[in-house]
C-alpha cells in the first residue's frame, strides 16, 4: 500500500510518499481500506516532537473507510461496511488496522468525510465542557482557537447546553463562521487584549469554563480570564510554547485546571457512547462539521504545511 510515512522527527517535509507493506488485521482487529483522513492537532505535534517507534512511521490518528478484513474475535462488523476509526497512529495510509472499539459505524445520512472528522474533535469538546468543566446551563464559556476543529465543535456543543459562548480566533473570517454555528461574541486576539475584552464582555465577572487547546501563553491568558470557581479544560499544546506558568494564580477565587486526554478513554463504554452519540447527531444535521479543504494522500507534507500555517477554518481532509 501507499502511506505518508516518515524516518524522522522534523517539520512537514520529512513526510514521504511510498510503498510500505499493508497492515497486518490481528485476531481483535478490524482493517479498512481508508477513504478520508482527517488530519488532527496531534498528529502535527507528533510528526514533529514524539519518538519515532519504529520507522517508516505511520502518523495520524484518525481515518474513515470501508471494512475490508474482520480479526477471527470480533463480533458486530460486517465486510463493506463503512466505519471511522481512531488510534494511536496509522491513518495517513490507504489500509489501517485498529483494534475493532476504536471503529465506530458510519450512521446512515453521514458521508465518510464528514464521519472521519467527528469522533475526537467533537468527543474532546464534549469531555472539555461537560465530562471535566462541568458547563451548566445559563454559564458562560470561553473557547481558545474557537475556528479550529475543537472550537466550532465547543463552541455547538456549549450553545445547544444553553450557555453563553466567547471565542477567539485571529481574523473575522473565522469568527463569522464560528457566529454561524452560535457563537455569540467573538474576539480577535490578533486586534483585540483578551482578557480585557473577556471582562469586557462579563462586566468583570470572568467566564465559568475555558476550553484551551493551546497552551503557552495562551493559557496564562486563560486563566486571567476565569471568575470565581471558574475552570480550565487545558487538552493541549498547539501553540508548542514551552513556558512556565505559576499556577498560585488558582487559588484566588478557588479556580481549577484539568489536564484532558480524550484518546485516554476511547475504549471506556462512556466514550464509545459518547462517539456513537455524537455520529448520530451529526447525521441528524444536530451538530455541523466544517470541512476546510482537501488534500491527495501524496500531497501529506502540503497539507501538514497548510495546517500549520493557521490558515485553515475546521478541518483538513486527505483522500488516499
């Protein structure tokens, strides 16, 4: 098979094109000939910082596609039948084997592309909001990065729970389309003092709840912004800032932060509700996936770049 595989740590060129040979479908194991990959945060981060396990190297988390071999223990799937999977690594490929819980079928009404952009984005908004932050009804929640694929999904989610949602994203393009999806005050980080306009926006009160994917300095940021008993849900490290933070700043006004890793869970029967779940409510037109643009599986080291280049609203697909 064909796969973006790589030999080394570095940025999006030390991905290349080849020949490698197919995955081996163990006993509880399901293989699929990949359709869509969608490109997650994670997997940027690990092409260029997590230790190569073995090389070439497969990165990527998350890929949808038809299933086309079924290990002899598992039970419940069919040959041909559509699924999206999630895992530690081997999505950028044109076959892929998961251990058959992180395989999740595609509901009718969901097309494979938008299904291969659901179960992490939208499951580490939900757990960031809900699982860990707690978001109440009639709270009010800020969301970091709110045009990536994290934000729109928290930014749905949070609104459908009746909260109030801030965002922030560098340009109004991207905060225009976080509006259409219910976003009620948008704030330009790149124009705008955060935290000033966060108390601006709460008449000095702070929010109830931060969704932060970003981290560095980002995250000092968000934790100037939180009111009385106000909480972070920190998932990650976009940013890739490497600072120190004092975090003595909590304890005034008794706020928290919870580190969250939703892949942590992904076999647990909450999550594989949850995923379940949330496919169905993005097949019923409940919640909307944003597609930004897509990518030839050959063309993984341009699609990386884009990606990191903070140009994309949503989410960067690849087609084998």
């Amino acid at each position: 098979m064909k796969a973006a595989v790589q030999y080394e740590l570095g940025g999006p060129d030390v991905l290349r094109y080849e020949e490698i040979p197919d995955p081996v479908c163990g006993e509880n194991d399901v293989r699929i000939k990949v359709e869509a990959v969608s490109i997650e945060g994670g997997d940027t981060l690990h092409r260029a910082g997590t230790p190569l396990p073995a090389t070439p190297h497969v990165v990527g988390y998350q890929a949808a596609g038809e299933i086309i071999e079924i290990g002899k223990n598992v039970k419940g799937y069919e040959l041909g039948q559509k699924v999206v999977t999630v895992n530690a690594a081997g999505s950028h490929a044109e076959q892929r084997v998961v251990p058959y819980l992180t395989a999740f079928q595609i509901p009718d009404g969901l097309s494979v592309e938008e299904a291969a952009t659901v179960p992490i984005p939208f499951g580490t908004a939900h757990d960031c909001l809900f699982e860990f932050g707690r978001l109440k009804e009639g709270e009010t929640v800020l969301v970091q990065a709110g045009a990536s694929a994290v934000g729109l999904a928290a930014i749905q989610l949070a609104k459908r729970a009746g909260a109030t949602v801030i965002a922030t994203a560098s340009d109004e393009k991207k905060l225009e389309t976080a509006k259409k999806l219910g976003l009620d005050h948008g704030i330009n980080y790149v124009t705008q003092d955060l935290v000033k306009e966060v108390m601006r926006l709460t008449n000095n009160k702070g929010v109830d709840l931060v969704v932060d994917p970003v981290g560095g300095s980002t995250l000092e940021k968000s934790i100037a912004s939180l009111g009385h008993r106000g909480r972070i849900s920190w998932m990650g490290s976009a940013g890739r800032e490497k600072i120190s933070y004092d975090l003595s700043t909590l304890a005034p006004g008794n706020r928290s932060l919870t580190g969250i890793f939703f892949g942590g869970e992904i076999i647990t029967e909450r999550v594989q509700k949850l995923v379940r779940d949330l496919l169905a409510d993005v097949a019923k037109g409940e919640l909307k996936v944003v597609l930004d643009k897509t990518f030839k599986l050959s063309e993984a080291a341009e699609a990386h770049s884009y990606i990191e280049s903070r140009k994309a609203i949503g989410r960067v697909l690849m087609k084998p």
